[in-house]
C-alpha cells in the first residue's frame, strides 16, 4: 500500500514538474510579429514613468501645441501621452495593432493621471503651508485667491493645461490595412520605429501604403511626419519571428536608406530634417535616426 503511495506520489510530481516545464517553455516560444512587445517601454527607457523619453527632446514645441495628432504603433501609450503632457496637443490619437497593448496604454493614461493629480494637490498644500507661515492665515487666503487669478489667466491661453483625459486617446487598428475617414486630417503623424514592423509583414507594397495613407491624413498645408525608422541590420534580426516577415525579407527592395528619397519625390514631401544629432541619452539599441517631414 505504502509503495502504492509513494509510486502516486512520484507521478504527481512528475506531472506537477512537467507542467513547469511545458509554462517556462511557452513563455520562451512567445513571439511579437508586430513588434508588440510587452514592456517595451522598459527596455527603451526605463520603469518608471516619469522618465522623460529621450527622443522629447529634440521634438519641437511648435509641431504639438494646440495641433491635432496621430501616433502610430504607440504600443503602451507612454510616449503618446508624454508627449500630450509636456507640449500640449489639442488632441493625440495612439493606435496599435495589439489590442493588448491599447490596454496597457489605458493603463498608462490613468496611472499618469494620478500622478499628475497628486502632485497638484501637494503643490497646492505646499503654497497655503508657506503663505500662513509667512503672512498670517488671513493674509493667506488673499495670497490664495491671487493664485488661482493668475491660475485662471494662464488656463485662458491657447495651450491651456487640459486633463489629459480630455486629450490623449487610444484605438486598435491596423493601420495598413484599416480605411480612415478622409474628413478627419492631422497637423503631426509619429511612426517611431514602425517602419520594420510594417515591411517584414506586408512587404514593399505594405511600406508604400504606410507613407501614402499618412501623406493622406495630413493636412495639406504644414502637415508633419516624425518618421523614426529601424536600420537594415534591425530587420535581419528579426526575420524570422514568423514565415510571413522571413518571405517578405528575401523580397525587400526599398531599404531604410531610401525612404528618404521614396517620401520626398514619390510620395510628395517638400523637405525634410535630419534632427538626430540632437539626440543624447538613448539607451544601446535605440541609438536611432529621426527624420522630420514637412508636407
């Protein structure tokens, strides 16, 4: 009976032990075709989110302020909504193929928010603190209704600080293959490291498409494409994370090097920018050329 027993015992922890294996194994296959990858913002720029991307730096006041914009491929959302908070769009619209993703970036907008709201309430407590020290409580309630005056005056200005709530928005879409509302039209598109993504899975044709539906939903007249596209080496890494990306490889003509050349005399972009060599402080990996367009 007692062998009975222990023969039971060994053969649950065989399967239990299996089981582990068969997980560890799964979570080792898991592949981001898309280049959806969970988490990616922690690779690129660190966990915690109030550190500033590196590449808002070198990104123009001018080009978000009071416009409306597109950001596609925005995968977590976190670049999205920084760049709603510290430029001030009228609106910004992250999409992603992942619907996972759009998740996370949700997640993001809240957590954001949060942070936001308490560092406005300590600030707040901080200045009534330092008013009744110095002034006395009545004298403080003066020095109170001051603030929120010179607060209501500042709120009156083109760029006035919004919930972001009521400015960053995010959609699932595919955005190669998706049909946009021709009505609705962009001051400023982002493809930040969308570009590979795009060829190892829909080709040359997938490329092209990409530019021209962009070149489409800018507005004629100033239109701007933040274009951040991956080097060939990137692709070759890449390659093999599905039989689509690793046929579409072997057939890729048009290399990162021409798209240069493909936006400004085939699709129809008067100028561009080469603003890299502003750009300090990215991590190893994502030392990446950033070309901006003008339509």
């Amino acid at each position: 009976m007692k062998m009975e027993e222990k023969g039971k015992g060994e053969e649950i922890a065989a399967a239990a032990e299996e089981g582990v294996k068969q997980q560890r194994k799964k979570k080792r296959k898991e592949v981001f075709p898309f280049g959806n990858y969970r988490n990616y913002y922690g690779y690129r720029i660190g966990r915690d989110l109030e550190e500033e991307d590196p590449r808002l730096k070198v990104l123009k006041k001018e080009w978000f302020e009071d416009k409306d914009c597109l950001d596609i491929g925005c995968n977590s959302g976190i670049i999205t909504i920084q760049i709603a908070k510290k430029f001030q769009c009228r609106s910004i619209l992250g999409i992603d193929i992942d619907s996972n993703r759009i998740q996370d970036s949700y997640w993001h907008l809240k957590k954001f928010v949060k942070l936001e709201s308490a560092r406005k309430t300590h600030a707040k407590s901080s200045k009534l603190e330092v008013t009744e020290s110095a002034n006395g409580p009545e004298q403080s309630v003066t020095a109170s209704s001051n603030e929120e005056t010179k607060g209501i005056s500042r709120d009156c200005s083109p760029s006035m600080k919004r919930d972001l709530y009521d400015i960053v928005s995010f959609r699932e879409e595919n955005f190669v293959q998706s049909r946009h509302p021709r009505e609705k039209q962009y001051d400023t598109i982002l493809c930040l490291s969308v570009t590979k993504w795009v060829h190892l899975n829909w080709g040359d044709d997938g490329l092209i498409t990409l530019f021209s539906k962009i070149w489409g939903l800018l507005l004629p007249q100033g239109g701007i494409l933040v274009l951040e596209p991956q080097p060939w080496k990137s692709y070759q890494n890449n390659r093999q994370v599905s039989e689509t990306t690793a046929i579409n490889y072997k057939n890729i003509i048009f290399h990162p090097e021409c798209f240069r050349e493909i936006l400004l005399d085939k699709i129809g972009f008067r100028k561009v920018e080469d603003i890299t060599s502003s750009l300090s402080g990215s991590k190893a990996g994502f030392n990446r050329q950033i070309l901006v367009f003008h339509k």
